[in-house]
C-alpha cells in the first residue's frame, strides 16, 4: 500500500480548527457565559437572578416600552419600506438609482446621529425653525421626547431595511404571474392585491421580523430620544443600570439582556411559524415584469417619493449641518453668527475627542481588516465543504449580529471581568473589550457577502489549481483570495462604516481613554451640548458618503446585493 | 504515463450507489471514452479518479500506485493527473501564460525553466503569441487550447477529459475532436474521456466505457459496441438500437444464427456458444431494415411516423406481431409512405444479444 495515501490534508484539519477555535471564542462562548450568569452566577445553581429580575416592575415598564416601540416602529417601516418597494420596482417612476441611493443612506448612518439630527431639525433650538421664525420658544419641550417620536425614527431607520428585502423579493416575481393576471381581466391594483402582495407575504413577513429585531435591540434612539423623557426602554435601562451601579450589577443586566434577546428571537420564532403555513415558493425565474406605466400619475408620485426624501434624509442631516454651525445653544444661526468653531474644537482642542476618533478609526480599521481575513476562510468551508455541521457553523457567526448588541456588550463585559485564563492579562476597561465586541458581531457582515461571492465563483477553478499541485494554503494565496477579494472586501467596508459610529456596544464597553466617536457624540448630547455633537455627526456622515462611494467603485466585481444602496 | 487500473470500485452518496462495482484497466497511453446519459455516474467516476472524491469500496492504481482505497486517498494536489474541464476553468486574473505556468510555479520550477516550458506548452497548442491575454479575451476555442496546453505543461500521467466540448458549437466540436486526436498521438498520454455524445466516443476513443445508473454495462471498441452491445441497456442507447423480441431457432454456426422475428426467420450475428433458449432478443439498426415489396416475405406493420430528413424520410413502423416495438429506417427520396399507411419491411441482419448470463 502506498505511503501517500491521505498525505496533504494537514493543512486543511488546521484551517478547520483556527477557524472552529475562532467562532468558538467569538460567538459560542459569550452567548454560554451570559446564560450561566443568570442560571448560576458564580459558579452555583440558583434563581436568584431570575426572581429578583422578575419582581422588579421598572423590569416590566421598559419591557412594556420595548414591545410598544418595537411593535409599531416596525409597523412604520413596514408600511413605508414596502411602499417605497412596490413604487420603485413595479411602476416606471424615473431616477430610481439616485433615489434608492438617498432612501437607503438611514441605514448607513448611525441610529444616534439619525436622532440627534430629528432633535435638531424640531427643538426650541432649531436652527432652521428660528430661520423660518417658527421655532418654539426656548425651553419648551421637543416633541420628539416621546415614545411617538422613538417610533417615528426607528420608521424611517429601518424602513429601508423593509425596502431592501422586499424589493429583492419583488425583484424575483416572474413577469408570467403578473401578465397572466392581467390577461384575465385584473387591473393594476388588483393584480397588486391578488398576486403581488400575496406572493410577497414570505418577503414582508421576513423584513417585518428583521426590523422588529433592530427597533428592539435599538440604542441610539431611545438613547436620545427617550431618556430625557425618562421612557426607558430594555437597552437604556441596562445602560442606565450599568452607569449608575457599575459591575456590582451586571447579573441584573445579563437578566435583562436575556430577556431582550429572548424577544428579538420571538421576533424571528414569530416569522420562522408564518411563513411555515403556506407554501409560497415561486417556481419559475424569468425576467422581472414590465414596470406599471403611471401615465399622468408619474410627475406627481415622483414629487411625493422625493418629498420624502426631503423629509427623511435632507431635511434632518440639513439641520445637523447648521446645528453644526451655530456658536452655541439657542443662538439664531445667519451670516454674522455661523462659525467653523464647533468643529475646530472636537477636532484639535478637545484631548477626549481626538482620542475618540483615533479610536474609533483603528477599531473599526482593525474590526474590518480582521473580519476579511477570517471570512474569506470560514466562508470557503461554509460555501463549499458540504459539511453538515458547517450550517451551525454560519448560523453561530450570525448570532451576536442578529441579537441586540447590548446583549453582546454585557456578554463581553462578563466574560472579560476577571483576567483572561492563565495569561492574567486584564482587557476589562480598555480598548481591547470593545475590539473584541466589534470582531464577534460585525464579522458577519464580512462574511455575507463573501459566501455570496464563492457562489458565483464556480468551483472547478479551485479543482483546477488542485490537479496542477496546489495545496490548500497556496490556491487559497494564488486562486481564492484574488477571487473573491472584492465581495470580503465590500464586506469590510460597510463593518468598516458600521462600527466607525458604532455606541450600543461601546456605550456599555468604554472607559475613559478607550471612548469612541459614538461615545463622544452620546456625552456631548447629555452634557447638552448639542453642537459639539452635531459638528462629530456631520464629520461621519460626510466620511460615511466618502465611503459609500469609494465601495461603488468596486461594485462591477461584485455579487449583486453586496452594497445596499446600489440599485 | 501510466495506465490506470480501476478495480471494483463503488461509491455510494447517503444511500444511492453513484458508482457501482465498477472495473476498467485503462492500459499505457490509451483513449478511453467513458459515455452514458446523465446521471449515469460518468462524472463521479471522473472525480473518483482525480481523488476529488473518494471511493466507498474497492480501489484505484494510476501506474503501479494504490491511489484510493477506502481508508484513504491520496489528495488531488499529489496525484498527478491533469484535467480538462468542462467550462475550462481558466483563472480569470492570470494571463495564458501565468494559467499555463501555474503548475509549474507551485512546484517551484525556476523561472527560466518555466518561461521555456510555458513556450514549448504554447506553441504545441497552436497559442504562440498569446502569453499575455487575458482568458476573457479569448474565443471558446482558444480558451480550450489553453486549457490543454496547461495540463500538458506539467507533463501528467494520465488527462481527464470532464465534457470538454459541451460548451462549444457544432462548427468548432468538429476542429476541438481533430485538436484532441492530434494532442494524443503528439503525447501518447492516457486519457479518460467523459462525454455522453457518442459521437464524439466513437471518434476519439481507442475503447469506450458505456456506464448505466452507476454500473459498467459494456467496455469494448467502438465498432464492437456497435456491432456486438452486451445486452439491452447498450444495444437501443448506441445509435438508437431496435430490440426486438426473437426466438432462437438452431445453435450457432459460425457466428451466425437462425432467429425468428415478428414471424419472419432471420439470420443474425451471433457468440459462437449460443444455442436456443428463450426470452431473447436481438438487436437492429435503421440500415439492416428496408421497405419489401409486397410480393416479397417480410414483416407488415401500419406506418406511425415519416419524418422528411432531407434526401431520406424516417419512417416508424408499428409491426403488427407486436405493436409496442417500433421500427424505424430511412427511406430515400421519393417517399411512398405516410403516416398510418400500411407498409411491410424487411430485416435483413441483426445481433443477437448475449443472454444476461452470458
């Protein structure tokens, strides 16, 4: 018997277990210490946590909120996504690509800055309501200190989420379907109520799920939006709990963060039991339907589509802009008043703020570069090993994405407490905690785009370098890498944008020293100075387009769906 | 080179045979087809071979090495075959010559050594010239002759040919057979040819391996696969054999033999050991039958189908001994039959195939 029988598969055994190892320390083991917090924290069986979390009623007020919140945000981004959906993909309105660029730009900038421009655009304070001579007077109540205002905003953030999938969804209706119905008789919107929107229940009903688990897990706004109201919802409370109480009550926050998680994934239970009921798979694939011809009605619901887009987007990062310009709370801004100060001082004077940005820049650099190099081999064995238990695999690195980040922040914070194992080395309350947070959650986003990508490569250009000599190390160096760079590499972009404004993980993880830009912007906001925070906003909103466009240049190498906002 | 022995070997997926106890010895320098419908198992016979898979049972020698067996295999990367696959499989980032090279770069072959062979690999598939385009800019031909000549550059023992002409129009089939001819009397590699076009497998091959669901149903030469199926499953899949029910009259006398057809006595070909026995068949193709006229012997049936193929008509015909086996043949112009017609036709030879025992 040859001696070469089952040589050469070292190679593949140890990315098997670099990579295996990684996702453990990422996603499994987090997710395993929060829940031996609650069930035995310390080490010993008990339901002390439980009990005493149960028998709290600030507990149930926020739970409340959470649920009213999450409820009719996503209710409101369902009803604008999918209109926005079924407008822009069924009819024949015109510049779609530039209005899906600006419907889709909410979600790409961070829920706090989104907040704090909305509380701009409408306080006492507004620079453009003064303008108009329509501002309230000083020290009156901004209406948007509401529970309606949370649910307004998370509308308009997530909205785009709902747009995103059913229009992807709409996108794969075979045109058949459509000009069967209208041949026998059907018109425009009963052919929208009859087939379209029962064919896209599946769609609807996943995008549904999705943004009720990020109006949930969301931070930003409640942050901005519902502690100076004093209604706190599940994120906020654990914030308000930690900032107040510091590590002594970290077992009452793992009971809450479990409770939010367990929400998040009714949220998601909810969606997996719907779409069971009925079979609703689309069997054919063809071209899409020829677009609804508006006629007389194009002018006008182009006007109103980009009214909207007025409201949502320009209106607001509008009034961030001149907040940014303005001397000081409650100033009028004009020509005599505007000033660059706001912004020469987070910039250069600030010691905190540059610290922030230097921060920020390296983890989210850091948290991108990482997030490539690892994806590019997890998702080899996720695209194309066949192994069954690689399902798992995927489905672990999805977790800390898909719940709400303060459930990771606490995870994090439980597990780095005491020193690391053996080595003693403490990453509590410096910068590493929050690198680590950002590596387990935001590594799916790397890795999405890049499974997406090894299935358009066809495989037989690996079997190919196989057969000429080509180890697993060398056609991933020479063969795959080049391959699917583009797809990881977008993937890197939009972690590299997300965490560059990131605050739901940070605002629980950061110390002084180890602040992020979200951070700052956050204690800028609650210090009451807004302008300092609007002038930070305007600053990564501006690097946020830069970004987007540069992801658009490489957007010809690139699976379709990599970059949200390119039509 | 080396030949390739592949003993026994069955490979199973869950709880469905792919391959079934299947044996070929692919000798020094031989062309082997391996032809069946999809589904066949011809593919994963291909893979068991360049180790992509492994086998369940049995094993595998390229040259006197054991490469497979079911407690192991050995890798790809390490077995030395060259493939050409269906779709190419060129690497769209190198050039001709760095998809050519490339073997020879992983196995650290000096630079110069390696411009040189890269040349010598170019100019034996006609692509002098050509080193510094990129695969896209390349016609499906030229981008199947680089795919040749970067399996030929690193001198395999043995070429896997996966489908290599499905992809290319009938024009340049015709030029690609010539191209692979010439390339296996040029190098006198081994090579195993997947195709489920028999046309191709007739033209190129110096054998041909029929495979059925998984199992070998017959291994032979092409005009002995033609004229001598082993039995049902080849004799109607190469080119379109009748099998028709038959009676064998006397033993076999120099490879001949007495059979009655639909009520007709028939001389076929026959082994030399056959002997009357029942449930047999034979085998016919389109030109052993002809229209008989009416004073002659011959079998009468009522017309089903007349196809005009330019210059000849192809006419089916349901006997009426037994309606359910359809005879066809090509009459030449002008064409007396129509469909539901009365007609008789006459079986001139046939072979008799073997009993399932034999």
């Amino acid at each position: 018997m040859s001696v070469r029988l089952n040589q050469g598969r070292g190679q593949e055994w140890a990315m098997t277990v670099v990579v295996a190892a990684l996702i453990v320390l990422l996603s499994i083991l987090p997710m395993l210490r929060l829940i031996q917090e609650i069930f035995a924290p310390g080490g010993t069986l008990s339901t002390a946590a439980i009990s005493s979390g149960l028998t709290n009623t600030t507990t149930w007020v926020a739970t409340g909120n959470t649920l009213v919140v999450g409820f009719f945000g996503t209710a409101l981004a369902v009803i604008l996504g999918t209109s926005v959906a079924l407008l822009v993909t069924l009819t024949d309105v015109r510049g779609r690509s530039a209005f899906v660029l600006c419907y889709v730009m909410p979600l790409m900038i961070a829920p706090q800055v989104t907040a704090l421009a909305w509380l701009q655009l409408f306080g006492p304070a507004s620079p453009l309501l003064k303008m108009l001579g329509i501002a309230p007077p000083l020290g009156s109540r901004n209406p948007l200190y509401s529970p309606e205002g949370i649910i307004l905003l998370l509308g308009v953030q997530y909205g785009p989420l709902v747009f995103l999938l059913v229009r992807a969804g709409l996108r794969k209706l075979p045109r058949e379907l459509v000009e069967a119905a209208r041949a026998s008789g059907a018109g425009w919107f009963t052919v929208l109520r009859t087939i379209v929107l029962p064919l896209m229940t599946p769609s609807v009903v996943a995008a549904a799920a999705l943004a009720f688990v990020s109006c949930v897990g969301n931070f930003g706004i409640p942050a901005f939006l519902g502690i100076p109201a004093n209604y706190l919802v599940l994120p906020t409370l654990i914030y308000q709990r930690l900032a107040g109480g510091g590590p002594a009550v970290l077992g009452d926050a793992a009971f809450l963060s479990v409770l939010i998680g367990l929400i998040a994934m009714a949220g998601i239970l909810a969606q997996e039991m719907m779409s069971r009921r009925r079979d609703y798979r689309i069997s054919s694939t063809s071209l899409a339907a020829e677009p609804y011809e508006l006629g007389k009605w194009r002018v006008p619901v182009q006007v109103m589509m980009w009214c909207l887009i007025v409201l949502i987007l320009i209106l607001p990062l509008f009034g961030l802009l001149l907040s940014s310009l303005v001397p000081g709370y409650g100033i009028p801004l004009n020509a005599a008043t505007a000033t660059l100060d706001n912004y020469r001082f987070v910039l250069f004077e600030y010691g905190a703020a540059r610290r922030a940005f230097l921060n920020s820049f390296v983890l989210s650099f850091s948290a991108a570069a990482f997030a490539v190099l690892v994806a590019i081999p997890v998702a080899y064995l996720v695209a194309w090993s066949g192994k069954k238990w690689v399902k798992y695999l995927n489905l672990a690195v999805e977790l800390p994405y898909a719940l709400p980040g303060v459930v990771l922040a606490i995870a994090s914070l439980l597990m780095f407490l005491k020193p690391i194992p053996f080595t003693g080395v403490q990453i509590y309350n410096t910068v590493w905690i929050i690198l680590y947070a950002y590596l387990a959650r935001f590594l799916v986003l790397a890795l999405r785009p890049t499974i997406a990508g090894y299935h358009q490569i066809d495989r037989a250009l690996e079997e190919a370098a196989r057969v000429a000599g080509a180890s697993l190390f060398t056609r991933m160096r020479t063969i795959i890498f080049p391959l699917v760079a583009p797809a990881a590499l977008a993937g890197g972009l939009l972690i590299f944008m997300t965490a560059l404004s990131e605050l739901t993980v940070s605002a629980l993880l950061w110390s002084s020293g180890s602040e992020t830009i979200g951070v700052l912007m956050f204690s800028f906001e609650q210090g009451g100075d807004s302008n300092y925070a609007s002038a930070i906003s305007a600053i990564t909103v501006t690097i946020t387009f830069v970004l987007m466009l540069l992801a658009n240049q490489l957007a010809a190498h690139l699976p379709s769906g990599v970059l949200p906002w390119r039509d | 080179m080396a030949g390739l022995t592949i003993n026994d070997v069955t490979k199973t997926f869950g709880d469905f045979d792919a391959v079934k106890d299947v044996s070929i010895d692919v000798r020094d320098g031989e062309f082997l087809a391996v032809l069946g419908p999809s589904g066949c198992g011809k593919t994963t016979l291909l893979r068991l071979v360049a180790g992509f898979e492994n086998v369940t049972s049995g094993d595998i020698r390229i040259g006197n090495e054991v490469v497979s067996t079911a407690e192991g295999c050995v890798p790809p990367e390490k077995r030395r075959v060259g493939i050409v696959f269906q779709n190419y499989a060129l690497w769209p980032h190198m050039t001709v010559a760095e998809n050519i090279g490339y073997s020879l770069k992983v196995a650290k072959v000096d630079a110069e050594t390696r411009k040189r062979r890269v040349e010598d690999a170019m100019a034996l598939v006609d692509l002098t010239g050509f080193g510094d385009r990129r695969p896209a800019n390349l016609s499906g031909g030229q981008r199947q002759r680089v795919a040749l000549a970067r399996c030929l550059v690193a001198a395999p023992s043995l070429v896997l040919f996966d489908e290599p002409l499905a992809n290319l129009d009938v024009h340049l089939r015709a030029a690609m057979e010539d191209e692979f001819a010439a390339f296996h009397k040029r190098t006198g590699t081994t090579i195993v040819y997947i195709t489920h076009d028999q046309a191709e497998a007739m033209a190129l091959a110096d054998r041909i391996a029929v495979m059925d669901n998984g199992r070998l149903a017959q291994l032979a030469a092409p005009r002995d696969l033609y004229r001598e199926p082993a039995n049902e499953m080849v004799a109607s899949f190469i080119s379109e054999g009748i099998v028709i029910p038959a009676q064998v009259l006397s033993p076999a006398e120099g490879g001949h033999i007495k059979v009655s057809v639909l009520g007709q006595e028939v001389v076929v070909r026959c082994r030399p050991d056959e002997a009357p026995r029942a449930g047999a068949k034979i085998c016919c193709r389109a030109p052993e039958i002809s229209a008989a006229t009416s004073s002659e012997p011959g079998i009468d049936g009522t017309v089903r189908r007349a196809v005009y193929k330019g210059g000849v008509a192809r006419i089916e015909l349901a006997p009426d001994a037994d309606p359910s086996v359809l005879l066809h043949f090509e009459q030449p112009d002008p064409n007396p039959f129509e469909a539901g017609a009365r007609a008789r036709v006459r079986i001139a030879s046939g072979w008799l195939i073997p009993g399932a025992a034999a």
